[in-house]
C-alpha cells in the first residue's frame, strides 16, 4: 500500500526523487496544518442540527456506501440505490462536501489550489489537502456522521436520465467495501462473512443499472479503452514486492459509470443555467495523426473508413475489432495518443472519448481542484448566492492552472511506475520473460511484458542493421529478412536496469512475427507463406546467453517468469 506522505518518510524512499525531479511540493506549510488542526473527526450534533435546520438533508438511513480500491485512503464518494416501478432506479451519488470545511481563499484553499491535485506515486500519495481533512472529516468513513453534496437521478430502464436533483446531505457509510469484496459477492450470491448485510439486493441492482448506462455509452459512440494500469506493491521502505496489472472488473465499472452520469447531470445542469463553470473537455482529434493511426490500424486487418468529420463511434468500433488481440492493447494505446489530451476549460466543448456534450469533474474534490471549486459554485447556487462575476473571473485560472498540475503529476506517476519496475528488475538480470512488442523508438523496441513492465531492446544490441518506419511503427534490417512489428510475441532476458534513468534493456531471444494485414483470432487457416513468417527466430546472440544461463539438470521452462 503506498504510504501517505508526513515529514517521518526516510529520505531515501524511491518516490521523493520523483517528487523533487518533477518540482512537486511536499509539505504542507505550518500556517496550513495549524488552520486545519482544529477540525473535528466528526460533525457535532449541534452542527448537524444546525445544518438540518438550513435546509440540509438528512440522508442517513438510506443504505448507501463506498466502494473503492483495497488501498484507497480519501473516500470521497459514495452510492445508494432504490428500485422504481417500471424498472427505473434511482442512484445517489454522494459525495464530501469538502467545500464546507475548505473556505475560499483560506489558506488550506490557496494551498490546495497551487498542488491543483493530490499526487499518487507507487509508494507514496501526496495529498492536496491535509491529512486532517483528507484523511479524516472529509473522507466518508464508514459509521460516522458526513456531510455531502448529493446528486440524486432518476433513471429510466433504457439508461436516460429522467429527472435528478443535487442537495447538500447529511450521510452515514454503511460500509467501506472494495472492488474484490464486491466482486466476489456478486459472484458467490451472497454476503460475505461481515460484510453487505443487507447489501446483496443493491449490489444486484447497482450491477445491472451499471450495465444499462454502460451500454448507452457504447449505442452514442463512447470510447471504451479498457487499459489496465500498473499496479505495484510495495514494502514498508518502498522497495517493489509485486508488479502487476492493476485488476479491473465489472465492480470498477459500477463506480465507473455511476461517476460519469452524476458528472455528466452536474455539468448539464449548470451549462443550460448559464452560470460560470469549470468543464471536463475532451476535443476532436488532430486529423492527421487520425488518419496515420487508422493507416497503422489497417496493417491490423482494421477496417474503418472516415467520412466527414471523425466520431468517437467510428474509433470505438475500430478498436472493438481488436480489442481481444494481442496487439489490442497497444492499438488502443497508439489511439489515446493520437486524440487531443482532455483538459479543463470554462468553455463547454464537450467531451469526445465519452460522446458526451456536457462533462465536469465534480465527483472528487478531496483530490481535484476543479471539483472542489465546482462544489463552491454549486452551493451558492442552492443558496441562491451565485456571483456570476466572481466565479468567471476565477474559472480560467482554475482551469488553466488545473490542467498544468494534472500533467506533472501525471508524468511524476509514470517515472514512479518506471522506477519501481527498473528497481523490481535489477534484482532479475539473465531472467527470461515472454512479451509483445509495444512500441518503437529512434534506439530500439519496446517490449511489454505480462506483468505491465516495459523495456527495450536497443537496435545496436541485434545483429545486422535495423531502420525504424514511424509511419508503419515497424523496424527491419537492410536484407527485409526480420520485420518488427506492434504485437509480435518475443521472449527476452533482462541485460541491464538503470534505476536511476528508469530504463530497462533486454536482450532478444527468440521472435515470432505477426502476418502482416491479419489477425490471430480466429485465423486458423494459414498458408505455407503465413507459416514462414510466423516461424520462430532466435538470435544468435540470445541464444549464446541462454545457454550460459541454463543450469545443469534446467529445462528453459523452469526459468522464472512474472
């Protein structure tokens, strides 16, 4: 579990290199801790009797609460469903009302607005907010006393929003449950030893609604990349134990799509009031590097033909095509970076990756910036005390500065991943794992192993002369008689991790080439052509190497493997 930052953590954990290279602040100044130290761990009943006669809902015994990972510290939201007559639900989206304890301009704010988000590395997570709100009155803990912002919606059985609502709320967790535990519940049928007393029937319910707006968002065209993230787990001093890829299951998509449809209802809803905002925008694609993605695409066997102006459902059923491939992932991936990045703006320009015309972040605002500055927006206007002028003077510097710190921390997270896989790896040098190529550079081939680590194998390592084709993302030697490409099965040895680079390099063993303009599935005829290119090549090199490393009495087989 990544260990929460305090002044305690030894200078030498892995991360706080991280942190420092990517100029990412670390400590909480004393002026911000002391503001905060006098926070309550729960609201007094004063406070909530006081609340309650304000206009705050009582929602506290409804059945609601929080799903999230084994390791999740700030629980920001939380569910509850209720069945309608005529299969229609209707969902709460809880969430902290971080707001309420978060004063605008208050130090914690200016100090929350300048991190912009809170930062989570493989053995670290910086928060943006102080432990004390983060950790303790914000987070929604199960049975205690929280105050939220609740969008409540009224779904229909076709996954449209019928009628919705957002109220200041006053809540109680049930429980704080994970993904595993709920998958595993809704597999087996029943409750788990101590857990979801009572849930089961809302759990069911939560899983088929999931599955009702899930496949609303396909019919409108949404992308559905699916790529799994790198999971790593970590000892006391930060040292990687295990690197995986992050689990995902249907429980991560009821959280999933319960999240985008109160964002997306949030959004709507202040866009046709026409009250400054701060959106979630995704816009169209660079045409250009569109049409070199579909281009690499066809070598694929992926047909897709643009008309006009793109649409994310031209783009969704390209990679619907190739999503059980071996080279699915990589596609996807090599599709995420030919889109624009999304970013925040005061300007609604939609969202393209989910087809969606009005999307925000309004569902984490213990770790967001935009969504505690929404949750400010969304108050006033309950109270009927929207400054117009006030929120539009802010809304650009938000956004713009949001967007900014999104990125270093989004890059900070990726050197985290590479580090900890380059430290995992050192320890492993002459081991041999099978792989996919997933890419290409100037210097050499990037490889993916199974357990979601990557490193190259650099050209001048292979025997011959390779040259790189950026427009056909493959790499071939002078003679044309070995073509790499995206997805080819290799098998590879560990030569070389640098930790303090964050590179791994391996060394070729053996490759098997991927028929060009086809795919694995289903191709079960092949031609004495096909067969030639499939065949599978050793290199010398890699074959003197695991030969050196072959143990008397060791088959290659018993070699370890992620």
């Amino acid at each position: 579990m990544p260990r929460l930052y305090d002044n305690t953590i030894q200078s030498d954990r892995p991360g706080l290199a991280i942190l420092r290279d990517n100029g990412l602040p670390v400590d909480f100044p004393p002026a911000v801790l002391a503001e905060t130290a006098v926070l309550p761990e729960v609201p007094g009943p004063d406070e909530i009797a006081a609340e309650i006669a304000r206009g705050r809902r009582d929602l506290r015994a409804q059945n609601l609460f929080t799903i999230d990972g084994e390791d999740a510290r700030d629980l920001d939201d939380a569910v509850s469903i209720e069945n309608l007559s005529g299969k229609r639900y209707r969902l709460g989206v809880h969430i902290a009302d971080v707001a309420h304890y978060v004063i605008e301009n208050s130090l914690a704010d200016r100090e929350a607005f300048q991190r912009g988000n809170s930062v989570y590395l493989a053995d670290l997570v910086v928060p943006m907010l102080p432990p004390r709100l983060s950790n303790g009155i914000c987070s929604l803990n199960p049975d205690v006393d929280r105050l939220a912002l609740s969008v409540i919606l009224t779904i229909g059985a076709d996954g449209a929003t019928e009628d919705g609502e957002i109220v200041e709320s006053i809540i109680r967790s049930r429980a704080r449950t994970t993904y595993s535990e709920v998958k595993a519940a809704l597999e087996s049928g029943t409750a788990l030893p101590g857990r979801y007393r009572g849930f089961i029937n809302d759990l069911r319910n939560m899983q088929e609604l999931a599955h009702i707006l899930a496949e609303r968002r396909k019919q409108r065209g949404a992308i559905d990349f699916e790529l799994s993230e790198t999971h790593v787990v970590a000892d006391e001093a930060g040292r990687p134990l295990i690197i995986e890829p992050y689990p995902l299951s249907f429980a991560n998509g009821i959280i999933e799509s319960f999240m985008i449809a109160a964002n997306e209802f949030v959004a709507q809803r202040f866009f046709l009031q026409k009250i400054p905002f701060v959106y979630r925008i995704h816009e169209l694609p660079d045409r250009d590097k569109l049409a070199r993605f579909l281009r690499l695409a066809s070598s694929f066997g992926v047909r897709t033909r643009l008309r006009g102006a793109p649409t994310p459902g031209q783009l969704a059923a390209a990679l619907e095509q190739v999503r059980q491939e071996p080279f699915g992932t990589t596609l996807a991936e090599l599709l995420l970076r030919s889109l624009a990045k999304a970013r925040y703006s005061p300007d609604n320009l939609g969202h393209f990756g989910l087809a969606s015309d009005y999307y925000c972040h309004f569902t984490s605002p213990i770790r967001r910036y935009p969504d505690l500055f929404i949750h400010r927006i969304i108050k006033s206007s309950l109270h009927a005390k929207t400054d117009k002028k006030h929120f539009k003077a802010l809304a650009s510097n938000v956004a713009e500065h949001s967007s900014d710190m999104e990125r270093v921390a989004m890059k900070a997270e990726r050197d985290s991943t590479d580090q900890m896989s380059a430290i995992y790896m050192s320890s492993r040098l002459g081991e041999i794992y099978d792989g996919v190529i997933a890419g290409f550079g100037p210097a050499g081939i990037y490889v993916r192993l199974a357990s979601s680590i990557e490193g190259m194998i650099p050209f001048r390592s292979l025997a011959g002369y390779f040259t790189f084709d950026e427009e056909r993302m493959t790499a071939a030697d002078n003679s044309g008689s070995q073509v790499f490409r995206l997805g080819d099965p290799v098998e590879v040895q560990v030569a070389r991790a640098d930790i303090d680079l964050r590179q791994i390099d391996f060394e070729l063993l053996t490759h098997r080439e991927r028929p060009v303009g086809q795919r694995y599935a289903g191709n079960t005829a092949r031609s004495d052509k096909t067969k030639k290119n499939d065949r599978v090549k050793k290199t010398a090199a890699g074959h003197r190497r695991k030969m050196m490393r072959k143990k008397p009495g060791e088959t290659f087989s018993d070699n370890k493997r992620l």
